[in-house]
C-alpha cells in the first residue's frame, strides 16, 4: 500500500513539474514572437540517459518535444546520449543538466 501512494505521489509531482515546465515555456516563447527583439540562443545539446528503459526513454523523449522551444532528435548508437535541440540555450551544459535533473529523475521515480 505505501508503495501505492508514494508512486502516486511521484505521478502528481511530476505532473505539476511538468505542467509547470509547459505553462512556463509557452510563455517564454509567446513573449519571444511578439516583441521586436529576438532572445534565441539556439544550440544541440546531449542530454545523458544511461540506464533508462525504452518505456522511459520513450515518456522522456516525448515529453520534452511537447515542451514549447525544445525538441528530440536522437538517440546516439550507443544508447547513452538523447540529442535535443533547444532554442534558448544560452549556456549548453547548464541546460542539458537542468533537463536531465528536472525530468529524467523524475521520469525514473514515475516508472
């Protein structure tokens, strides 16, 4: 039972994360289209998924393309680095930690 509800837990965790992620991102990218000046800093970046399954390689993969101003590309042959590209990335290595902190630990919670 406390496996239960400390799983669900983590499903309402990451679904507020998440939406929050969205609502955030929306905004960032609306505010971005309708003013004159362009903040786009855009860059590929490698994001480190290790020991993810397919079912969670898949929720991530999936959940950042829905995120406003990122996108997956591909996975490396190698199965250790999922490459995004994200259009507001002024410092590569700072993003891609912040993504892999904020959802694949997440992700791994959930699943």
């Amino acid at each position: 039972m406390r496996a239960i509800i400390l799983r669900l837990f983590h499903i309402i965790e990451f679904s507020f994360a998440y939406i929050w992620e969205v609502f955030r991102s929306n905004i960032e990218v609306a505010f971005d289209v309708m003013t004159p000046r362009h903040r786009m800093k855009p860059a590929m970046i490698e994001i480190e998924i290790g020991d993810l399954s397919d079912r969670e390689l898949l929720a991530l993969s999936n959940l950042i393309t829905m995120t406003p101003g990122t996108l997956s590309i591909d996975v490396t042959e190698n199965r250790e680095k999922l490459l995004i590209h994200a259009m507001y990335a002024e410092d590569p290595e700072a993003l891609s930690k912040e993504i892999s902190e904020k959802f694949r630990r997440k992700i791994a919670n959930v699943f």
